[in-house]
C-alpha cells in the first residue's frame, strides 16, 4: 500500500487557520493559546510531489478560505444526512 500527501507544498500557521475558520464559519469560539510541546515539529508542510507524478493530480483549490469553506459545507452536511438517518428512539435527551 502507498501513502501519497496531497497538500501544496506551503503551510498555514495553526493561528492563520484558527482565523479563517473563524471568518469562514461566522462563530467567534475561544481559542487557548499555549506553548508548542516538546517534540512537536516547528512546521509541517505536506509535498505532493509523488501524488502530482503519480497519479497526475493537482489541488483544484490553494486558498484557505475557500478549503475551509468545503471543509465546513462537508461537515454540515454529514451532520445532515446522520441527523435524518437517526430514528426517534435513537435521538438522545
């Protein structure tokens, strides 16, 4: 089995991201900032070189917002189709 990183060979800050999520998403959540913990990497950028050569691939989008805006309609939507799957007996409280 091969493991291929798709991503664009640049990262984005876990404050960049945390911020455009927030823009994104329109809910201002809390957020608690801390030290890196020891052994944590200083960046971690994904190279798609091999999944580009192999399998021809390119990302269809690089901006942030526009991955997190996917990311948060893909969400939604599981939520969705798993809240309309659910019986009446099943659903809690």
């Amino acid at each position: 089995m091969r493991h291929l990183n798709c991503g664009y060979g640049r990262g984005f800050s876990v404050l960049e991201v945390i911020e455009t999520v927030k823009r994104v998403s329109g809910i201002d959540f809390a957020v608690e900032l801390a030290g890196r913990r020891p052994g944590d990497p200083a960046q971690i950028v994904a190279a798609a070189d091999r999944a580009r050569s192999m399998l021809k691939w390119h990302p269809q989008f690089d901006d942030l917002a526009t991955i997190v805006g996917h990311a948060l309609a893909w969400e939604r939507k599981l939520q969705a189709s798993n809240g309309r799957k659910r019986s009446p007996e099943a659903q809690p409280g």
